[in-house]
C-alpha cells in the first residue's frame, strides 16, 4: 500500500494506483480530456497535471503512478495557470458556438472555460476548417470542434476492437478520420457510436431525432431490450420521450453498447404502438375497450375448458417479457387454467 | 452460460463456434476481440467466415450440420497425443471408456471429408485447445439449431470435461442467448416441463410444494413445446393459443404451417405492435415496452438485472404482467399485486436459485443466481470444484449426417442467423429509419463461384426453392459462404423460415433443424 497526501488530506491506495485514482478516492476531483480506465495511458491532453512537491515540472496525474511520501496540489496557481494555457490554446481552434452547440452541458470543455473563467482565447490566427462528416446514419463528426485528446480513436481501436478511426495528417492538419479518408459510412465503423459516447467535447454527435438539451433530460438507468448480453444503460428523457441512450458501466458491458441499444429506441414512441384492444368482429381487428376484450378471452377460456379440457389451451411466453410477465404467464396457464402448455422461443 | 462474460476473457483459449458473436452479440464480440489482440488464442468454427474468423489463430469453415463430427475429431487428437486432463477424468467424470471407443474413429483426415476442411487445421485447433492452461468454449444458435443440436452440446461438454476445463475460471461451456430474457423466460419456466427454477412438473414433492404456494390443484402431465402445439393445433388437440410478445409468423420454421395453425386456433396475442401474428389474431391486446414498465431481465450470464421505468406506456397500453393478473382475477383467481417487485418477492419464495436477490440489492448491480441466501454474492461461474450432477458424465455420440441433403433436387446446403442491425423479426428495429437504410431488405449470400455458374450477379433477384416452399430474394454475392452453402437472415418475412424444416426435431431439446437445410438456387428468369 502507498500513502500519500492530495491537497493536505492522506490518502491510501495499491501499488500501481495514478495519482488521479487516488484523488478520486478521496473525492477530490482532477479535471481530464483525454483519460479513460479502459485505454493503455496516453497522456496527450495534459489538463490533468498537479503539482508534485519536488518535482521539476508539473506531472500528468492520470498516468503517473502515485508513490509513497508523495505530496501533492491539484489546484496551485501553477496548476490553474497552465490548465488555463491549454484552455487558451484549444480555444484558439474552437468555434464559440455553444448557444447552438448540442454537446452543451455535457461538455468537458465548457465545463472547465466556465470553472478557470475563459472566456475567449488571447490568440490569433489560423482557424482549422473540415467539412462535417454527415455520413453514418446516427451520429456526426465535426472536426472543427474537436480537440485531439484521441478519445474516440482508443475507443475504437483498443475497447470496441473495430478500428475505423485514426489520427489523419500532421501538425495544424492532423484530424480524425477514417484509415483512407473515404468517410465514416464507407469505413468499417459500425456504428456502435461508443466514440461518440466518450468525445469530451461537440465534436461526435448523435444525429437527434428532435431538439433537446442534457439539462432538460431526466436518467434512468435501465437494461438493453435487445440481445442477451444485457448492457447497462441511461435513458435521457424528455416529455414523456426516450431522447437518447447513454452506456453505463455494468458488470456486463463495461461501458459499451451496440447500434441496437445505442441508436435503436425509436419504437418505443412509435406512433404504430398498439394504444387499445383490437377484437375480431366481422372478420375484421377492431378497437374495444379492456373489459371487452377480457370477456371474450374469459369466455373463451371457460368453454374450451369446459368442452376439451385445460390441455386444449395453449400460450407462447416472451424471451424478451420481463422475468415478471413470465413468471405471472406461467402461474396463469398453470395454476389458473390447468395446463403445463406453455413455452417459449428460446429455441428459435 | 456456466461462466461470465469477464471471465471467459481470461481463458489462454477460446473456442467460439456457431456464434457469430460481433453481429449477434456485439459488447462481447468487441470483449473477446479485445482478448485476442492482448495475446489470448482463438479457434472459429463456422460455416461463414465471419468477423471472428479474422481474429482466429485457426479458423475451420466447416460444413453445416457437421458439428459433433468436428468435436469427436478434437477429442480424437487430444486424445491420440495425449493432451487429456487424466486426474479430471478420474476424479469427477464417468463414461470415458466409451467415449474413447467412440471417437477413435473420428480421425482428421476422417472427419475433414465430412465437414470440408483440413485435416491439419483440426489438428491445429485441437492442440490449441487441448494444450491451453484454460480454454473456454462460446456457442450459440449455430449449434443449437440443429436436428442434432442438444447431441452437439454434449460433444461440447466432452471436449471441455476431457480437458479439465469445467468448474473453473477461463474454462466452462458457454451458450450465448439470443434474446435480452430468454434465460429469465427459462428461469421461470416458460417451458412445458418445469416450474421456475427448472423444478420437474412430473416431481410429485415438487408439484405439491406449488400447489401449496398458489393455493389450487396443479397438473403433472408436462405440457406441449411451440413446434408440438402448431401441430396439435392442426390435429384440433389444441383449440386456444395465448401469444405473448411473440412473433411465431416469422421466427418459427416452415412459415405455412404456422399460419394454418394460427387461422385455425382462437387465437390471443399481447405485443407491442400489429405483428404479422397479431394480425391473424383474434384478439389483440396493447403491452407496455421495456422502458415503460419496471422488472428484471436476466442475461447470458444468469445475472438478474434491472429494468426502470423511464416513460408512460401510449394510451391504454398496460405492462404484461397487469394483464395476466387480470385476467387470472377474471378467472376467479384473488391473488392480487400492487407492483412488479411484489411479483419478485413471490418468484424468490418459490425458486430456490433466486431467494437471496431482491429489488433492494439489485439498486447497485445485478445478481448472477444461483443466489441462496441474503448474504450470498451470487454465482458468476457454475460448476467449480465439480459438475453440477455430481460426476460429469461423457456422452459418446456419433455423427449422422443431416436428413435434409443429400436430395438431388435440392443439393444446396442454406443456413440461417441474424445480421447485426437487426433484430428478431425487426418489429423494434424496423422503427428506426437508420437501421433500415443500412439493413433495408432480406438477401442470400452465395459464393462467387456458384453464382458464375448460375449466372447470378451480385444484386440480382433469384428464387430460392426448399421443399417446403420458395422465395425470391435478391443474391449478395460474396466469399464469405463456400460454393454449396447460402445464408438468409432471418428476420424479415420474405426469408429463410419460408425454406426451412419445421417437421423434424432434436429428439432432446425440440429445436427444429432450422440451420440446414437442402435448396436449389436460380436465376429468375
Ligand atoms: S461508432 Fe463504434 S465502430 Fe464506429 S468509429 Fe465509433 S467506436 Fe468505432
Ligand atoms: S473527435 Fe472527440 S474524442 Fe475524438 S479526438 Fe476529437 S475531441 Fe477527442
Ligand atoms: S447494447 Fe447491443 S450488445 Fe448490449 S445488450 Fe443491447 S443489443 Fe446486446
Ligand atoms: S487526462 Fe491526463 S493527459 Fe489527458
């Protein structure tokens, strides 16, 4: 075990442990662009550096190990002078557009120009200009608005393991995009939207279905409907409306999603939704109200009891019903009406 | 799955077969990808060279159908050079002998005539598992959907008892399910023979404690399975059918059958929306979605997550549970609940493996059952220390080949699976607009070579003939699929279920043979 002292307050952790592990422990937060557990440390975007009582210069707290005796400030005014020089600097290259930007109060940036009071940038000059990449179904890549901290390419490349994105050219040029620059939609990417989900800043957006902001939503968490991995994740709420799916890190999915549970709600509030019970009378499906459609389920029952027997009844269950509905689906067809017939498509 | 999914990322091998895992179950395709880049082996067994195969250190693009011949020659080597885990076979399992009389045949040169492959990539892949300090084994419906599918499961677990590698970390048999519940649906015993908890409804002791609980009189005589009731149905055994959240018209074999099934019966249906089946239906009730209703669904890995309510289900629309309760109420059953975790409460008094999970524990992170007690952590990996039977026994199980070919009208092998946009029969995905510009219609994949003797090109429509009906289809033409082998997805109603077998079962588990089955391609004129 390593003990060391962030901010005056003592703190213990493992061998191995970062110094931004070991504020994290404590609560004290250090802020970060580039850092996620799940990617070898790169350290590019160095916002996270604090100050290390006897070291030359200030340290990168999200790569550099936490030591033994270590003492450290994560707030000094050297700290805050040089996290506000690369907040000058990224804001020489960043459209100031966040009245219209959708990544507003999700935003790493915004955040941290309104904590260290950026305003605007001191420098002058040569502005980058990309045109937008408009072609993947569900999600956009604004290279004006990013700010390199190669986020979605690690997402890509070391946790999705599905490596469509990359650095592109050098210096001013560098960008994001795909191995031979023939746009997302003509990549490999399949739309899994996990870099989106980690971009610090405006640059990947989901492509929305109407207008929202992250304040406005309220989060449940919730489990994917879709296949039996079972990922965690957050609905953004609106109005009675699923905006958008968020990954949670759960047991099972470790923060990622599949285009199905990312991008695929929109039949949730589909306007073909069933609203009301349909009978067949004439021939033809037509609306009733639940006690109508209860008798004539009941009466059925009844007379097929009646005249065949509980086992001329028969019911498939739902794989993807809660362990609820089918748990009360089967205490119906067993214990109410009499009958072992009940399954389900597991086999299919 | 006897492991979880953290857990089988461990493994010095993976054995992957008849899973299309980065389509079908694509957080764990990206997990084991992940593994393999760091260093960990990987065998594929498939008849498509999938996205996995890329990955594999060995990749057997097998015939399909040929699955336990595969396995029988795997323990054939293992055995012949002597890579079995002696002390695990003499200390926890039973039936070895027989078992080696068995596949002693089933040599690589043998066996790679039946499933057209290399006789030295078996012996490849039969090493890489056989000499791995843990090696795990992912399947799915590509071994499953057989005629022979529960046969091929045990030759799986021969292979993982042969070498040691059940009840421990990095090892274990692990089927992926399709769907988010299936193994809640299982837990519950939406299955003909078992209550919850896949307690025997045949089990005298068994049906008395649930008549004691629900407070009625129970049957023991085990129920009809999906494909048995179409046919009783037609044989006017059965005269009502209750569907819940199914969609048989396009999920189940040999789509005609179905259909006459579901004119004939009165039939219920509870979905979402008008589904194919809902619309022979006579009467159709509304269902709450996942995220308009609280509960749980268990995953792949038996663990029992949270579902939340995040939105008001649209007009009169009620959860399923509400439904049955009504309904059973109608029936003149009392038993009432004011809310799903009170449904909970009852499943964990009933079902041994869930009476230490509540709602309260399940606030933070889900539970892997089995799950006892309170205090207990839950299970992730099943079987460590032994099997679950006691001794795990072989069982020695010879290849037959599939009755579906070998017809000369009908030479052509189709099997069938899912793509990675879309889902079952697409009534959830098929709402979004994006997933159904990238997967907008159904297709057949075939190889460039039988297309050029067809005189098929890419894009083209072609009519595909089973002996149980016919579609047309427009052909993707691609190498993924070898010459004689074609691929539909499943999902959409103009697709493979029109083609495939409906009438002959896994004797065991009576899953139809829906992976083989014999066609005839051509042009359309
Ligand atoms: S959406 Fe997924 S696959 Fe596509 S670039 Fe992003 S991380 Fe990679
Ligand atoms: S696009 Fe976003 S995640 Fe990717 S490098 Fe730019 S800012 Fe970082
Ligand atoms: S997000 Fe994708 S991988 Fe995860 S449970 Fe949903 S469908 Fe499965
Ligand atoms: S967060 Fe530490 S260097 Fe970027």
């Amino acid at each position: 075990m390593i003990n060391l002292k962030i901010n005056g307050f003592e703190v213990q952790v493992e061998q191995g442990a970062t110094i931004l592990q070991a504020a994290e422990k404590i609560g004290i937060k250090i802020p970060t662009f580039c850092y996620d557990d799940r990617f070898k440390p790169h350290g590019s975007c160095r916002i996270c550096v604090v100050e290390v009582e006897g070291a030359r210069s200030l340290m990168t707290a999200c790569c550099i190990p936490a030591s033994d005796g270590m003492v450290v400030q994560t707030e000094s005014e050297a700290v805050v002078e040089a996290r506000k020089e690369i907040l000058d600097l990224i804001l020489a290259n960043h459209p100031l557009d966040c009245l219209t930007c959708e990544q507003a109060g999700r935003c790493t940036l915004q955040d941290l120009c309104y904590q260290y009071d950026m305003e605007e940038t001191s420098y002058d000059g040569k502005r980058k200009s990309y045109e937008k990449d408009v072609s993947n179904e569900f999600y956009t890549a604004d290279q004006t608005k990013c700010i390199l901290c190669g986020k979605c390419v690690y997402m890509c490349s070391q946790v999705q393991n599905t490596d469509a994105l990359c650095f592109v050219d050098r210096g001013f040029e560098t960008h994001i995009g795909t191995p031979f620059e023939q746009g997302i939609a003509e990549s490999t990417c399949v739309s899994c939207g996990n870099c989106v989900s980690v971009c610090p800043v405006g640059a990947l957006m989901p492509k929305r279905r109407e207008k929202y902001r992250y304040w406005e939503v309220d989060k449940v968490q919730t489990t994917c409907s879709y296949c039996g991995v079972g990922c965690q994740m957050e609905l953004l709420v609106k109005d009675n409306k699923i905006m958008e799916v968020l990954p949670v890190k759960g047991h099972c999915n470790e923060g990622l999603l599949c285009v199905k549970g990312r991008f695929s709600f929109d039949f949730v509030s589909h306007p073909d939704r069933l609203k009301k019970p349909l009978i067949r009378k004439n021939g033809e499906l037509q609306e009733a109200t639940w006690d109508e459609a209860y008798d004539v389920i009941v009466n059925k029952i009844k007379e097929v009891k009646d005249h065949d027997g509980p086992d001329a009844v028969a019911a498939f269950s739902s794989a993807r019903g809660l362990t609820e509905d089918n748990y009360l689906m089967t205490k119906m067809m067993r214990a109410v009406i009499g009958t072992n017939n009940v399954d389900h498509c597991a086999r299919l | 799955m006897t492991n979880s999914i953290a857990d089988i990322q461990t493994a010095d091998t993976m054995f992957i077969t008849g899973s299309n895992t980065t389509e079908n179950h694509p957080v764990i395709g990206a997990q084991l990808k992940r593994a393999v880049k760091a260093g960990k082996k990987l065998i594929v067994a498939d008849p498509r060279e999938i996205e996995m195969a890329e990955y594999a250190d060995v990749f057997l693009k097998i015939k399909p159908g040929t699955s336990v011949a595969l396995h029988n020659a795997m323990m054939n080597v293992i055995l012949e050079e002597g890579l079995e885990d002696k002390a695990y076979i003499q200390n926890t399992t039973e039936g070895f002998d027989e078992l080696k009389k068995v596949v002693e045949k089933y040599t690589p040169e043998y066996v790679a005539d039946i499933c057209e492959v290399d006789a030295e990539d078996i012996r490849k892949a039969a090493r890489l598992y056989g000499e791995a300090g843990t090696a795990t084994i992912i399947y799915c419906m590509g071994i499953t959907q057989h005629v022979t599918g529960t046969e091929s499961v045990m030759t799986l677990s021969n292979l993982a008892m042969l070498t040691g590698n059940l009840g421990k970390a990095g090892g274990g048999v692990n089927p992926l399910r399709g769907q988010n519940n299936v193994q809640g649906a299982c837990d519950m015993g939406a299955l003909p023979n078992v209550f919850t908890g896949y307690q025997p409804v045949t089990n005298e002791a068994i049906v008395k404690k649930f008549e004691d609980a629900w407070g009625v009189k129970l049957s023991d005589k085990p129920g009809l399975t999906i494909t048995d009731t179409v046919k009783a149905i037609e044989e006017d055994r059965v005269k009502m059918l209750y569907v819940f959240g199914e969609n048989p018209m396009i999920s189940d074999p040999d789509t005609k059958h179905v259909e006459k099934a579901l004119k004939k019966a009165f039939v219920v249906v509870q979905d979402l929306f008008l589904t194919e089946t809902a619309e022979l239906a006579d009467v159709v009730l509304p269902a709450a979605a996942y995220a308009e209703k609280d509960g749980t669904f268990v995953n792949t890995e038996r663990r029992v997550q949270r579902v939340r309510k995040a939105v008001d289900a649209p007009g009169e629309a009620k959860p399923d549970w509400v439904i049955f309760m009504e309904i059973m109420n109608r029936l003149g059953y009392e038993k009432q609940y004011k809310d799903a975790e009170e449904v909970f409460e009852e499943i964990r008094q009933v079902t041994p493996q869930y009476a230490g999970i509540s709602y309260e524990r399940l606030e933070t992170k889900g539970i892997a059952w089995p799950c006892p007690t309170e205090e207990h952590p839950g299970t992730p990996i099943l079987h460590i220390g032994k099997p679950a039977r006691g001794a795990g026994l072989f069982k020695a199980i010879e290849f037959v080949e599939s009755e579906e070919l070998g017809d000369p009208e009908y030479p052509l092998v189709l099997t069938t699976g899912r793509i990675l946009y879309q889902y079952h029969t697409r009534s959830m995905t098929g709402k979004t607009e994006g997933i159904n510009k990238i997967a907008p219609e159904s297709y057949i994949e075939m190889n460039p070579e039988l297309a050029k003797k067809k005189g098929i090109k890419d894009g083209d429509v072609v009519k595909v003939k089973s002996r149980r009906g016919e579609v047309q289809i427009k052909a993707k033409v691609t190498d993924r699929v070898e010459e004689n082998v074609l691929f539909i997805p499943f999902h959409w109603s103009e697709g493979a279920n029109v083609l495939t077998n409906g009438e002959v079962f896994d004797q065991f588990s009576k899953i139809p043979g829906l992976k083989v089955t014999g066609i005839n391609v051509e042009k359309l004129a």
